[in-house]
C-alpha cells in the first residue's frame, strides 16, 4: 500500500536558534531571526510575517529598552522591526531665537541614557572641499523630536522665506560650538569622523561622542553592509529616501529645498539615535569584550585618524615631475625593444592587439589563456603562466608595472594635493576589511609599492614639514605572534625569545643555510603568511615566481 504522507512545520525554537547562531558568531543571520521563524514556522514566511509585522506597526515607536543586563531579550529583537516609514516633523532653524532655544534644550540633556545624534550635510563627500549646508540634531523618541538648521543651501530654493532667512556660518558655529565641544554631553552618530573633519575645518573639536552606529554594526558583523539606508532596510524594515532620489546629477546638497533637506537629513539623525539603542543592545549580548573592543579601542582611534587625516601629508612635487619622465623615457625604450622582437609597432595597452600578437602571430600556448568578448585574455595572471614562453612576455609584465606607477602615484599624487592645505589627505577607514585592518584610500598610502627601484623612489616623494623628519614604527610580526603564542609550537616561541628575525629563519630551513639574501628572506615572509593565511600552490607560485 502506497500512501503519501505530508510533514506539517512546527514552530522554530528561536531561543536555541539564536543561541547556536550566537555561539558560531554568525552575528548578520542572529539579526534575521524574525524572517527565520516566519519561514519555518507553520503557515510559511508570508502567514507569519505579515501577521508580525501589522502587529509591529500598531505602534510608532521604536522600542529601546531592551538591555537587561547586558542581554537583549529574543521577543524585542523580534518584534523591534516594523515596515512603516515614520513620518518625522524636523522643526527648521531660521532664526538666532530659535537655535539659541535649541541650543539651551540640547545643554540641558546630559549624560549617557538619552544621546543627542548629530549629523552634518555638506557639498562633497571629501571633506576637505565640503562646504557645511546643514545641520540635523534629534534629542528623543518623538517625531518631532528633532531640528534641521539650515546654513548654505541656495536662497533662490527657500520657499515662502526672505533672502536672508538662513543663519550665517559664523553665528551657527558660535551658538552650537560650546555643546559640540563638550564630553558631559552625549552624542552618536554614523560615521563620526566625516562629521568631525567637517567641524575640524571650521576650529570646532568635537566631543562626547559615545557611540558611531558605523563602527558598532561593523563589530557586529564585518562582512556585512554599513550605511544608514541598508541598516535601515534590515533592522526596520523600510527603505529611506536615497541621496541620488533628491540631489539631480551634478548638483550638491546646496541646491536641494530646505524642507525637503530637512526631511532627509531628520530621518538620517531619527534612524541614528534609534539604531545607536539597538546596535548598543546588540554588542551587550555578544558580551563584555567586544563592548571593550568598541569603547576602548575602535572609538577612541576615530579621533586620532580624524586628525591623521586633517594633517596629511607633503609631497614634493618637483620630484615626481622628474621621475615620471625618467619612467616615461624608460616606457619608450621597453616599447622599441618590443617593436624589434615581433618586428612591428603594436599599443602594447590593448588588451585585443596583445592577444592577436601572442596567440596568432607568435603562436604561444593558447590553453595559458582563456577567451574573452575581446579575444585572448592577457590579465597578469596568463602574463605569469608565459613568462618564460617567449621574450617578449618579461618586456610586457615590466610595461605594465611601470605604466601603473606612473598612472596610479607617480602622475596621480600630485592632482590630490589640496588647494587649501597643499598636502595629500588620504582617507583611513575602520570598517571597510573583513579582519579588522585598516584601510586607506583616496589615495591608497598604505600600500605604496617596494618590490622594485621604481617603487622605492616613490616614497623618497613624501615629506615631513620643514625641519622634522618622519619616523617609521611597525609591530615586529604581530601576526606570527599570534600564532606562536596559540599554537605553542616550540621552535616558533625559542626564535621570539631569543629576538631573531622569523622570516629569516624560515628561509634558513628552506634553502639549507646561513647567510640570506633580502630577496631569500622575501621568500620566507610569503611563506609564513602563506600558512596562516592559507595560501595554496599556485597562489605561492604566482607570489614568488617559484614553478609548482
């Protein structure tokens, strides 16, 4: 007898659920808990979450109490999102009057239970061409809570106003500045430091920051997304007024309307100061050291790049002229060279020509590359795999290294020098990797290229100011520390107790002997992180010119 039987889902156990999730550290599926139990639980995903979600929206209020020691309750971490875009009321600051009643409001909220977001609107996302527009601020729980000023935004744009309705600069600052300054005053934000180089240009140290919504939901999950919109959609469950949605192509926020910037910006401090008590409740649950990590590590170095960032750095662009033209004479000659070996002038950056000549006209081996919508692929990495195929292939690989230092340092340094400062200002980010390094960018300073003469000249361009020198500090290799230290391997730990150079020692072992080379002892380095950080064969192959 043949019967078909049909299985009916229970209900999920979203304490053990979370339990285990939290155990494996899986920090962005702990936060998708209520989409978990909507699923899997009987009646489907579209039975239980639209049952959850009018029942979330019953109330316009977002529900912040749920640290009780230490350990965010699994009910509010459920029913804390709702769907419905609240209508916030910013009240706009057109007069003295008014932003010295706020002023007065915001020195009379102290202490760390109700923190005051704060967030800066501004005409460029570099902050050293940024003119300061607006200002949000939202001090409660209420839909009005909350207050716009508007400082720069284009008179011909303020409806229903006079020409002259806007507070000057100067006069916003100097209300504002004794409650930006001080500690006794709590504030969060997402992405403090933007904010505080923006101050930073105008003389107005920011203090009292206890919490970057940024750098909290990084600790959380840093595989995950940051912004403001996307924590929005995940934790609230509706999607906020994007910056491309108001701001036309080739416009700043100046040109935006004042009440539509007020509404923007409103949100941007409302969804802050709500995700700085959920972010908060999240880090409670995770335990005690990643709240120390937060506050005793993360937080306290914002500051400190911040004023990295604002001093930046002086480049002296004279050399660089000259070294660009030594490259540019020494591209020429690599290009006659290779003109000679296939006996015709070809652009030796044409991905297409390149192919045509090493596959078609000289016949290397086609199965070193692989087919493209353009031809024959010539990326690095085929370029590898053919170095010792033909002549011309070392030519090419050395083409290219130097185009990019030209391209990317050598020619591009000097157009980031900025006007104002007349120094480069790179941009050091907390939460872009996904172990926990910093990162630079805008230019990337933090890994300017030392392989070959080229790339070494390069940082002779850096300078210190006028009569000081730069100093050059490193952790004398924390990460084979680590691993000493965890693994206990006995040869590893005697080698760091007696202070002798790891890699050196590596390379030793390798090359059965004593006296090693810098190159040698490259070799040992890659080697080393190869282990901890898992590198296969053929990556070392690529990373040391070694065959497999």
């Amino acid at each position: 007898i043949k019967e078909d039987f049909k299985l009916e889902l229970g209900k999920v156990d979203i304490e053990s659920l979370g339990q285990t999730l939290k155990d494996l550290e899986l920090n962005s599926l702990l936060n998708q808990l209520q989409i978990f139990e909507s699923t899997f639980s009987f009646g489907g995903f579209s039975r239980n979450y639209e049952k959850n979600r009018l029942a979330n929206t019953k109330s316009d209020q977002f529900k912040e109490n749920s640290i009780i020691k230490g350990k965010i309750e699994l009910d509010e971490m459920k029913s804390s999102s709702i769907s419905v875009i609240p209508e916030i009321r910013p009240r706009v600051i057109l007069n003295e009057k008014d932003l010295k009643e706020l002023v007065d409001n915001l020195m009379k909220i102290s202490g760390c239970i109700s923190p005051v977001s704060l967030d800066t609107e501004t005409t460029s996302i570099n902050p050293f061409k940024a003119e300061l527009v607006g200002i949000g601020i939202c001090w409660g729980d209420k839909l009005d809570d909350l207050a716009y000023i508007p400082i720069g935004h284009n008179n011909q744009l303020i409806n229903n106003t006079s020409q002259d309705s806007q507070i000057p600069l100067e006069k916003v600052l100097e209300l504002l500045s004794p409650w930006l300054r001080s500690n006794d005053h709590a504030k969060v934000l997402q992405n403090a430091k933007y904010d505080r180089l923006i101050l930073l240009r105008h003389g107005i140290a920011l203090n009292g920051v206890i919490l970057d919504t940024l750098l909290a939901d990084y600790l959380i999950d840093s595989n995950s997304k940051h912004s403001l919109e996307f924590m929005a959609k995940r934790e609230f469950g509706f999607t906020t007024i994007g910056f491309k949605d108001i701001v036309a192509k080739g416009n700043t926020f100046a040109d935006v309307d004042i009440q539509t910037a007020s509404l923007y910006c409103g949100m941007d401090v409302y969804l802050t100061r709500k995700l700085s008590f959920k972010l908060k409740s999240y880090l409670d649950k995770l335990g005690p050291e990643i709240v120390y990590i937060l506050e005793n590590i993360e937080q306290p170095l914002e500051p400190v790049l911040a004023d990295m960032e604002s001093n930046g750095i002086r480049i002296d662009i004279p050399y660089l002229k000259t070294l660009s033209e030594e490259i540019c004479t020494n591209l020429n000659q690599i290009e006659n060279r290779a003109y000679k070996i296939v006996e015709e002038k070809f652009n030796m950056s044409s991905p297409k020509q390149l192919g045509e000549i090493l596959f078609d006209r000289l016949g290397l081996d086609r199965k070193k590359s692989r087919k493209t919508k353009t031809g024959w692929s010539t990326d690095a990495n085929v370029l590898e795999k053919l170095e010792h195929d033909h002549p011309l292939i070392p030519l090419l690989i050395e083409y290219r290294i130097l185009s990019k230092l030209l391209s990317t340092y050598v020619d591009a340094l000097p157009q980031l020098v900025e006007l104002e400062t007349g120094r480069v200002h790179t941009d050091f980010n907390q939460a872009v990797t996904s172990t926990g390094r910093l990162s630079s960018s805008n230019p990337n300073l933090q890994n300017i290229p030392i392989r070959t003469e080229f790339s070494r000249r390069i940082r002779k361009a850096f300078l210190p100011k006028e009569g000081w020198k730069l100093l050059s500090a490193d952790y004398s290799q924390i990460e084979l520390r680590i691993v000493a230290h965890l693994s206990g391997e006995e040869v590893l730990c005697e080698a760091f107790r007696r202070g002798e150079d790891v890699h050196t020692l590596t390379a030793k072992v390798l090359f059965e002997k004593d006296n090693i080379s810098d190159e040698e002892r490259r070799l040992g380095k890659i080697i080393n992180f190869g282990v901890i950080y898992g590198m296969g064969p053929l990556r070392f192959s690529r990373s040391t010119g070694v065959s497999q």
